[in-house]
C-alpha cells in the first residue's frame, strides 16, 4: 500500500471538474488504505468515516450539477457510511464516558464500573470490525469510477453558488431551530449543517482570503463542540436505557445529570459561535461568495488529468 497524505482542498492550478474528481477519488484511496490497516482499527475505521463525510460534503456542492443523480450517489455514500458508524458509535461512547468519569471524583467508583461494564457489553454486541471492513472497501472501490460520468465537464464556479448559499441557509435556519427547541435532535441537525458548510469552504480554502480562513477555522471549532455535545447525547441516551433495570439507579441518574450539566455547557458555547458565524443573511453572504470567483482558476477540464488508483 502506497501511502499519502490527503488534503481535502482544490488546487489553484486546476479545473473545477478535474478538481472535484481528483479529491473525489483520492478520499476513497484514503478510505480503502486505511481499513486495509491490520493494526489500530478504531483510528481506522474513523478516518474512513471522515473520508465518507468528506464525499458526502462535496456531493452537496453541486448538488444542483448533478440534478437527480445527486440523491443516488448521497444515499450510496449514506448507506456505506452507515455500516461504519456501528463500529465507531460504541468505541466512542466508552472514551467519552472515561473521559468524564476521570474528571468527577465525587462519583461512586462502583456505579460507574458497571455502567462502563454495560457499554463494554454494546462493543461487544456491535459487528465484527474485519467483515465490514471488507465490505465497505468493495464498496468504495465499486463505486471509486462513478465520478467519470458525472455531468461536470463544463462547471464553473457560479454554479456552485445555489448550493453554497442553500447549505449557508440551512444552518442559519438549524441554528435558530436548536436555540429554540434545545433537543438533541436540533443540535444535531445543526451539527451535520455547519460540517457541510465547513467542508464546503474547505474546499476552496486555497483561494480564500484571510477573512475566510478564519471563518474555516471557526466553523471546525464549532463543529468539534457540537461533535462533543451529540456524543454527551448518544452516551446519556444509552446509560438512560439502563437506568430502571439496574440496581444503582440513583447513582445512574447521578452520572446522568452530570451528562445534562455538562452538554448545557456544550449547547451555550455552540449558540454563541452559531450566532456569530451565521448572523448574515443568505443572500448577503452568497454576495461575498461571488466576489470569490475573480480568484478561483478557470482552467479548461481537458487539459487536465487526474492520477490513478493509489491504493495497490
């Protein structure tokens, strides 16, 4: 296996179209060679979910370009995705819960073994790592040519606009949804818009000024609290499950009003960033997107060629 370093951004020196097929097919060699890994399969199998994300993110970017094939190829990706989180969701339950159980002392150290004890038991239960493995990098690599017939030859960078501007919209609207309804569905909601917005303006953070870099860097900030905050969620939704048919019920629900305490505290840093990272309204941040293009090369997509499979 050849190894390389993915860098999930457009280069200045080529075509939207070969741009997007290139990242596009890099990502899957990325997913592919790292669930190839015989040794640390916990980071493997996140940096191939990552890989999925990042597809799935660009896939919204031109949405619109690719008109009905888009929801074919999103729910492709989705379904693969998909088979990943089962392995990924409990090994992240029990870090979150070691992370929180080494910072409150004041907790009974024996109600805690036996949560961990039934989150343990959730690893257990979950699919083996090797067989899905397998079947996901046969997905990926079915799928690795789809990008060839993708109608793009002759994109340029304002059609992109509807679609940076709709997933602009959509956050600010999850935004205002979370602050007001304060579940745990919102602010997940809200989550999967910022990262798709995040990724977005990855993409072109080559060509960004500096304004925009830091716009990057503040949405991986805010998308990183609110990846705590829903792993605070799926963690107390689980130990909750539990509460009635265990015999520490009290210390239980000890540990779950510190998961409450402490994703309120998550909640309030998210709405504070939200509001400021999407106080704008739609049509006056796509104004801003548009003054981008100047900068954005216009490179004609034949002249260009994108490398072959990297993952022997």
């Amino acid at each position: 296996m050849r190894k390389f370093f993915v860098a999930y951004r457009f280069r200045k020196s080529e075509s939207l179209p070969h741009a997007i097929r290139r990242v596009y097919t890099e990502e899957i060699d990325w997913a592919v060679g790292q669930l190839a890994r015989a040794k640390d399969r916990e980071k493997a199998v996140h940096e191939a979910r990552k890989s999925l994300k990042k597809i799935r993110g660009m896939l919204g970017l031109i949405a619109e370009p690719l008109g009905r094939l888009y929801k074919t190829e999103d729910r492709y990706f989705r379904n693969v995705g998909q088979q990943l989180a089962k392995l990924r969701d409990s090994a992240v339950m029990i870090a979150t819960f070691d992370a929180l159980a080494a910072q409150h002392h004041e907790l009974d150290p024996v109600a805690l073994v036996n949560i961990r004890c039934n989150l343990l038991r959730c690893q257990c239960e979950a699919p083996a790592e090797k067989q899905v493995a397998a079947e996901v990098s046969q997905s990926l690599a079915t799928a690795r040519a789809k990008a060839v017939a993708w109608p793009l030859d002759q994109l340029q960078f304002p059609a992109l606009l509807p679609d940076l501007t709709a997933v602009y919209r959509a956050g600010r609207k999850a935004h205002k949804n979370a602050l007001s309804e304060q579940t745990a569905e919102s602010f997940h909601d809200f989550r999967k818009q910022v990262k798709k917005h995040w990724y977005h303006l990855r993409l072109f953070e080559g060509n960004l000024p500096g304004a925009m870099k830091k716009r990057v860097k503040e949405l991986r900030t805010l998308e990183t609290v609110l990846g705590d905050e829903h792993n605070l969620a799926v963690l107390r939704e689980r130990i909750a499950a539990d509460v009635e048919t265990s015999g520490d019920r009290h210390q239980i629900r000890s540990f779950l009003a510190v998961l409450e305490d402490e994703g309120n505290e998550l909640r309030k840093r998210a709405m504070k960033s939200g509001e400021q990272l999407y106080s704008v309204k739609p049509h006056t941040f796509a104004g801003t997107l548009s003054t981008l293009w100047p900068n954005i090369p216009k490179r004609p997509a034949a002249t260009a060629t994108f490398r072959k499979a990297a993952v022997a």
